[in-house]
C-alpha cells in the first residue's frame, strides 16, 4: 500500500510539473533576436573551445619566428570576417549574452512549481530496551523462571527497521516581486545582445579603416617610386643635354636635387607602409611573420543617397547605444519595483505527502516481523508578510531610480555626441565627394603639364627648374586624388556607423 501511494505521488508531481511547463510555454515566449539576418551568438563547441583552449603561453626565441615574411592578401570583408572571430571582446560578449540566458531561465523557473523528495531508512538497536530486557530477565530469574525456556531466550532486545519517506510540493501563488525579476532578466539578455552587435560594428570600423590605411599606405609607395622614376628621366636628360652642349650643369644639379627628395620621399612612403602593415597585424591578431596586403583596388565607396536630416533621424532610430541606455533605466525601474515588492505579502501553497513503515526482527510478531505501516497528508497556505524594515526595501528602491536617472541623463548626451559624428561625417563625406572631382581633373592637368614641360626642355625652350616643378605637381596631384577617394571611403565608413548600419555598403567606381 505504502509503495502505490508513493508511486501515485511521483505521478502527480511530474504531471503537475508538465502541465506548469506546457502553460507557462502559451504565455512566455522568448525574446526575439535584436537581429535575425546576423547570427551573433555562441553555440555549444565555440563556447567548449573558448572555455578548453588557454591563451598561447610561448614566447618565440628564433629570428625566423618574428620577421615578417608570408605575404597574405585579404579582402576588406575578410578582414572583418577574422577579427569578428578572433576578436577576445566579442567572445566575452557573446558569452554574456550565454549567462544572461542562463539567468533569464532561472527567473522563470520561479513560475513553476517544486517538488522533493525524502526518504528516511534507519536500523535501531535501543540502549533503553536493553536494560529494561535485563531487568526484566532478572526479575524472571527471581521470580523462579527457567532460563533454558523458550520464552525466557526470546526475552531480548530486537532491532528495528524505520522507512519514512516524504514527498512535498511548493507552489507560489502570490510572488509579487517574480515579474519585475523576469523582466529584468529579459531586459539584461537584450542589453547583452545589443552589446554584441555594438562591438561588432565598432570593430567593422576599425577594421575598415585600417584596411584604407593599407591601401593609401601601399598607393603612396607607388606613387612616389614614380616620382623617382620620374626623376632619374630628367637627370638622365639633363646629363645628356650636358654632354651635347645643350644643357647647363645647374640643369644636372636641379634634377639631382628633385631625384634625392624623390627618393627621401619614398622611403618615408615604405616606412610608414611598414609601420600600418604591423599595426594591421596587431588589430587582426595574425602571426608576426605574416605581411598583409589589400587585395582590392582601391574604389570609391557608393554615394550616400540620404540628406543630413533623414542622416540624423536614421542614427536616432538605429542607433544601438541609445537602444542600450533605454534598456539599462527599464532596468533599474524593474529593480525598484522588485525592492519595493519585498514589503507585500506573498503567498505559497505547500501539499506533503508522508509515510511510514516499521519492521523488527522479534520472532513473537505474528504479523511476519512487521508491526507497522501508515500514511498521512498535508496541505495548506503560508502567508509571508515583512511588516518593518527599517526603510531599507525603500532606500534601495531610490537607488536604482537614481540609476533609471542617470540613464535618463546619459541618454540625452549620447544622442547629442550621435549628431554630431553625423554631422561630421557627413560635412567631411561631401567634402571629399567634391575633392575627387576636382583632384581627378587637376591630375590630368599636372600630366599634359609635365609632358608639355619635357618637350620645351628638349626643345631647349624650357628649363629643367619647369620640369621639375611640373614632376611635383604630378605627384601631389596623385597623393590628392588617393587622399580624396580613401579619405571618402573612411567617411562612408563612418557615416554607416554613426547612423547605427551593420554592412559596410559595397563599392563599385574604381580609382
């Protein structure tokens, strides 16, 4: 009878138990993804991964380990691609948003009712019944009683077997402070959710420009290792006119002077090229022995359809950090709330179900060594109600508005900074949209007029001083239009960033 009761009451519990899961699951659903087209989160082997393999410890000893050597070429978009996956911030981001999860789980575990269950087994050899059988087998004794009889020897001091279990339920039917708990742990998961998706568009930026960096570090090269070429022509011309009689030795030395800048130029471009190649490194966390190089020519971005107002209102829908402070002062009031509700009374039902079984080894017990098995129940309400604190439950309430008003305030002054990046670079943006305009027409000028300044001095109608001049122009007229079309690109950049874009638009004019 005992075992179908406890059986009986492991059946209610779990069916108890699923019909909770089943209703909860009607009316709480789970918090949507602050994006469905980017799958930001973690799954179960990247976590084991990041949680099993510990940072590389080994300090290289061998020249060969650090120079720079392996030249690999990347695509801005692969680029971005390896830093979002290498990247130790998002990983902890992305791990989180995990915790914030789990957490969320443990505050709607709070709707569902618990169970337990206890089970007491003992074996018991009383010391008091041990005595009063001696006493008792002395006065037999006294009283003339044989002690070879079967009565007499079965006057002994048996042991005892006790099972008892237990089977409870709580459920709390009055919880005022539960909501405000789930909610917070909701609001928490979508705030660490944001945070992911903030720190991957910072890092899309970041990656961006020095992808740009490269890609002027490496044009500059270019540019200037003409500008030597183009140098070493007029000293041979000059050196050639010389020995005709033709030229003057002032000629030479002019062109030997433009040929030294050139070349001091140049190697100013290869050091800085150099220097933007290892800091790539560093941002990418690539090996030390890897050179990286732009793959992609260098394009001017597409152009930005959007006026400087619809800019503005487009940041200040999109913009994540606005999204995150709002969430961070719903929070703080859900926390007042959940102080506050700890001065209501809150109400629980509770339901035990017991049993109780007895067993002794004494060969007298005409029931086959058991003598005793019952069973009971219990079920009622608790009423749980703090009259007095101290102010306390209060006090923290205030604290946590206080927070609410601080995220009220840093709110009001992130979406002043959001206007301005806009602003900025929007003005910078269509500034460099007129310079390439402008530095593209003037290249061509500074082209035909080097030309033209080549063939009046072989014509011996110009000088070399014309020459040089116009070599000059041609190579600031180049840096111009690289610096206008990668400085558009950046601006582009973070423009899409300023207005809270997860893609960097594609490019299609090429330089």
């Amino acid at each position: 009878m005992l075992q179908r009761m406890i059986w009986a009451a492991f059946a209610l519990g779990i069916c108890t138990n699923l019909w909770g899961s089943s209703a909860y699951s009607q009316e709480k659903t789970a918090p949507k993804p602050i994006d469905s087209k980017q799958n930001l989160l973690l799954g179960k082997d990247t976590q084991e991964t990041l949680l099993d393999n510990p940072i590389d410890l080994i300090r290289p000893t061998k020249p060969n380990e650090v120079e720079p050597k392996n030249i690999v070429s990347f695509t801005l978009q692969e680029a971005i691609d390896l830093r979002l996956a290498k990247n130790r911030q998002v990983q902890a981001a992305k791990l989180r948003v995990e915790q914030a999860k789990a957490a969320l789980r443990e505050a709607e575990a709070t709707l569902q009712p618990t169970a337990a269950l206890q089970i007491s087994l003992s074996r018991d050899l009383s010391a008091s019944n041990q005595l009063a059988i001696e006493t008792t087998q002395r006065s037999a004794l006294l009283q003339g009683a044989d002690p070879n009889s079967i009565v007499f020897q079965q006057i002994k001091n048996y042991t005892t077997t006790t099972l008892s279990p237990t089977l409870s339920f709580n459920y709390g039917l009055f919880q005022p402070q539960r909501s405000s708990l789930i909610d917070s742990a909701n609001k928490s998961l979508q705030l660490n959710e944001l945070e992911v998706q903030r720190l991957s568009q910072q890092i899309r930026l970041d990656i961006t420009n020095a992808y740009y960096a490269i890609q002027r570090a490496d044009q500059q090269v270019l540019i200037e290792e003409a500008s030597v070429r183009q140098s070493e022509m007029s000293v041979y011309n000059a050196e050639e006119l010389l020995k005709g009689q033709l030229g003057t030795r002032f000629d030479v030395l002019t062109s030997q002077v433009q040929l030294d800048d050139a070349t001091q130029r140049l190697i100013r471009a290869k050091s800085q090229q150099q220097a933007v190649s290892r800091r790539f490194v560093r941002l990418l966390d690539l090996s030390p022995t890897v050179i990286p190089k732009a793959s992609e020519p260098i394009k001017r971005g597409n152009a930005w359809e959007l006026s400087l107002e619809d800019s503005i209102l487009l940041g200040l829908q999109q913009r994540i950090d606005l999204t995150q402070q709002e969430i961070n002062r719903q929070i703080s009031l859900n926390r007042a709330e959940f102080e506050e509700a700890s001065l209501q009374p809150q109400v629980n039902l509770f339901a035990n179900l017991s049993g109780l079984s007895l067993s002794t080894e004494d060969p007298r017990d005409p029931s086959n060594f058991s003598y005793g098995t019952a069973a009971g129940y219990s079920i009622g309400l608790t009423l749980q109600w703090r009259l007095l604190d101290g102010g306390s439950a209060a006090a923290k309430a205030d604290q946590q508005r206080i927070n609410a008003a601080i995220a009220t305030n840093q709110f009001a002054d992130i979406k002043a900074q959001v206007r301005l990046e806009i602003e900025e670079a929007y003005f910078s943006l269509k500034a460099n949209e007129k310079n390439i305009v402008i530095a593209e027409k003037a290249l061509t000028r500074a082209e035909k007029n080097l030309e033209l300044a080549r063939l009046r001095f072989q014509a011996g109608v110009g000088l070399q001083t014309e020459v040089n001049i116009a070599e000059t122009s041609l190579t600031q007229a180049k840096g111009n239009v690289l610096q206008a079309i990668i400085g558009y690109n950046q601006d582009l950049a973070a423009l899409q960033r300023a207005v809270g874009n997860n893609n960097t638009e594609p490019q299609n004019k090429a330089l």
